[in-house]
C-alpha cells in the first residue's frame, strides 16, 4: 500500500524554527497580518516575507495559494512557504492550502507553523490526500516523502481533530491503490486476501467461496465470472462500533477485476482501463477500512462481490436466461452490462442476512452517466428522499461531486423481457437510468438504498487538487461523513 504521510504534533516551539530543516510553512491572511510563527520566521529571514508582502505579491494570492522563497539567509530551511489562509478558513480552502504545500513538499521534512488552531486539521488532511504516488510497478520510485511536524498553540486538540481525518485518508489510500493495482496483480484471490488482511485492525471479515455462492443461489453472480479461471468470490466485512443490536447500514460494491465485455467484447481502445472496473469494491473497502481505523462509533457492513468477466468457452452467452439469488430470471441481453447481475445477488443476500437500516451500492456501472454527468459527478438513485438528502449533503461537505438522477416505473419497459423476468439491458436510452431501475427489482419494498453510479469520477485522466491522475478515491470521504453524521452523531 502507498505509504501515508507521517505527521507529528507539537506546541509550538518559536526557538526550533531557526534549526529546522527542510521547508518551513506559514501563515497569512489576505490583509497581509502575521501570526506569530510567520513574525519570527519573518525576523529571522531578515524580513523577507514582510518584503513580499510590501511588494504586493499576497495581494495577487487566492486563498488556498502558497509563494516560495528558497533558501533564506537566517534560517537552515530549504525553503519558506508562505500560505495565503484566511484566519477563519472554510474546510475547502485549508485542504487546499494543505494540498499545495504537499505539492511542493517532496523529499523535505516539512514544519507547518499553524498559531491559528482553526482548520488546522483540514489544512493537515490536505497534505495528506494530495501526497499520493501509485509506483508499485515503476522501477524507479518516486522519492520518500519526508515527515510533516506540525506546531500549533493547542497541539494536542490539533491532533486529537486529525486522527480521524487522517484515518479517512488511509482508507482513500488503499481505495486509489486497489483501483490503480491491475489486473494481473488484483486478481479476484488477491483483492479477497487484502481484505481479510483487514482482520488485523479489527473488522471482521469472511470470504465466501463459489461453493458457498452456489448453494446461496447467487446464479446471476455466478455467471459473470464463468468466462474466467479467477474463482468468484464474495467478501463480507463488519465493523460493529454502535449500539449492540442496532441495524447496520449496508454498502455494496461492485467488484469487476477486469472486464473485457464477456462474448459482447468491448472494443480494443481503452479496455485497459477496465482494471478500475472494481471501483465501486474499492470504494466499500476503503470506508470500512476508515471506520475501524477511527474507531467509528456505527455499526457497518460491506459487502464486495468480486468476478472477472472474461470470454472464453464457459463464458455466458447474449440470449441465456440466468436465475438470481432472489429467485427472478435475467435474460443476458448484452453480456457487457454485468456489474449489475453482481450487485443483484450481493444486494439480495445483505439485505437477508443483515437487515440493514438502509443500503448504498457504488459501481463503475455504465458509460451512459459519464455522457450525462461527465467526470465531476457521480450520479445518484434512491427510492428514499431523506437518505438521499443526507448522501447529497456530505457529498457537497466533502467537495465530492454527486447529482440526483431520476428513476419510474417508465423505464421498466425498457428492460421487458420476452422469456425471462427481466433484461440486463435496456439499450442505449437512458442507459445509467434502467440500470438503477434493474437494481430497484433488488431492493425490498420498505428498504431505503442509494445506487451510486461512480464510473465518471472513480479515475480520471488528468490529476486533481487533491490527487494524480489515475483513481481518486471518490466516495469515501463523503461515507464517512454521512455515516458520522446520520448514526455517530
């Protein structure tokens, strides 16, 4: 797994500030006014920051920017950084200020100079989430990063607000890692044995076998991956941190290691970017992996349903009619739209084992809501306004783009089949919207659910604020703040 930043937390020491090597981070607000780590960085520098200021360089700065000044006289530093910040910063603006820094940061030890305790944790989170590398594969690494220390007034309140956040940004971490990882390496037994790993920081995980699927009676899961040598497997993960008989809350992933398009074969040009297929996995898998981290007070369950959809002479067939752990028949339109036969069955089996108080599936579901939503968000289905409302608002909190799609029973004739219950493809029309409403047939009358179809922002082709090219970890923030504010609160 890529390596978190290493972040240590002390009072601040004005004395240390001369000695400190590597880059030195502080502070100014848009009226140009110092605190106290930036006045003494400021008199041993020689004034070289008040000259900054005089010659009008912060007045040109947006919130968030930073300004370098190599190399000092006065101070061992590498480097000042100086951060324009407002004193009472919203959250976006000091993970951003965070996020340029790490930016800069590279194989420097960094000291963040943070007098003013507000947002000072945001700004901590910020650095963290942008200081991601995926080179496991690379022969030449990219450089360590170095370790932040971070001075404020009231450190030890500082570090008491950013465990959990940095909690979160492991678990991003490990979600960016297995939707970067491909598919040779991921295969559908080594994505299983990453999360029982998991068992080691307290979740309880189990992973059930194709066996234990075939007598579950899960033949629309099943048939996804009989085109594949990789076994099928579903892994089940509980974090049970609330109330003793409370209800969890269910998340659902969908876990395509790779997906070719079965016998419907996806065209040659861009299928190598179908090793994030299992993003919606990744996903579940990194908030659980934040809960048990932060030692969340909520009762959670993840479910993962893990295949590859390969062709091959045991692969299944446009036309076959394949039966679902709930006991309705799909006719297999197009064996390309498989991800949702995975989450049927997974779907069906948390809701009768766990009876949950709601449930939220995530998949890289269909391509038609990247031609909808592009790349800024993901969009969003639910049969329950109120959950809905709650996702949508730690959603936007978390600067994590998600729009409301609409759903109806219009579109069920959209996906009639002649000789089965239903079909697993409605065409093109209003493709993201039949696939919610094929997964709607899964969900039990009095069950809120959210789908979330997250094929446009799970990885993009150029970096962000907060993270290179490649996967983001959409979604992982914005859980854990649902669920922090919906059950913890």
């Amino acid at each position: 797994m890529t390596e978190p930043l290493s972040f240590t937390f002390k009072a601040t020491d004005i004395d240390a500030i001369a000695t400190a090597t590597g880059r030195i981070a502080v502070f100014i607000d848009a009226e140009g006014k110092l605190d106290a780590g930036a006045r003494r960085v400021n008199r041993l520098s020689k004034g070289a920051v008040q000259r900054l200021l005089d010659a009008g360089e912060i007045a040109k700065m947006k919130a968030g920017d930073v300004i370098s000044l190599a190399y000092p006289a006065g101070l061992a530093a590498k480097a000042v950084d100086v951060v324009c910040l407002p004193r009472r910063p919203d959250v976006a603006t000091a993970r951003k200020a965070g996020a340029a820094l790490s930016a800069r940061q590279g194989d420097s030890d960094v000291l963040l100079l943070l007098a003013n305790n507000s947002r000072a944790a945001e700004v901590t989170l910020g650095a963290a989430l942008r200081a991601y590398e995926f080179d496991a594969h690379m022969t030449k690494k990219a450089d360590l990063r170095g370790a932040v220390t971070v001075m404020a007034s009231k450190a030890d309140e500082v570090e008491a607000e950013a465990k959990p956040l940095l909690a979160m940004a492991e678990g991003v971490f490990f979600t960016r890692d297995l939707v970067n990882e491909p598919a040779n390496v991921l295969t559908t037994t080594d994505f299983a044995d990453r999360l029982a790993a998991m068992k080691d920081i307290g979740l309880k995980v189990e992973v059930l076998e194709e066996k234990d699927l075939e007598k579950l009676g899960m033949g629309a899961l099943l048939s996804v991956g009989h085109g594949s040598i990789s076994p099928s497997k579903v892994v089940v993960m509980e974090w049970n941190g609330g109330e003793k008989g409370d209800a969890p809350l269910a998340l659902v992933g969908k876990g395509v290691v790779f997906d070719t398009g079965g016998i419907s074969l996806k065209p040659a040009a861009g299928m190598e970017d179908m090793t994030m297929d299992m993003g919606g996995a990744g996903v579940v898998s990194g908030v659980m992996k934040s809960l048990a981290l932060r030692g969340a007070k909520a009762n959670v369950v993840g479910l993962v349903g893990i295949v590859e959809n390969m062709p091959s002479d045991r692969a299944t067939r446009p036309g076959d009619v394949v039966t679902s752990m709930k006991g309705d028949t799909i006719e297999v339109i197009n064996t390309d739209a498989e991800g949702r036969l995975v989450l049927a069955d997974v779907m069906w089996y948390a809701q009768e084992r766990f009876k949950p108080c709601g449930m939220i599936d995530l998949a890289t579901l269909t391509g038609a809501v990247i031609v909808g939503l592009g790349h800024e968000n993901a969009g969003v289905f639910s049969n329950d306004d109120d959950l809905c409302k709650r996702f949508l608002k730690a959603a936007d909190a978390e600067g994590e783009g998600a729009w409301r799609m609409p759903l109806g029973d219009a579109y069920n004739s959209l996906i009639k089949s002649r000789v089965a219950d239903v079909s697993n493809s409605g065409g093109r029309p209003a493709g993201s919207i039949t696939a919610a409403m094929f997964l709607q047939r899964f969900v039990k009358d009095d069950m809120p659910w959210i789908h979330l179809d997250i094929a446009g922002v799970a990885s993009i082709k150029s970096g962000t604020t907060f993270s290179p090219k490649g996967a983001t970890g959409w979604g992982v923030l914005a859980l854990n703040r649902m669920i922090s504010d919906m059950i913890e609160a």
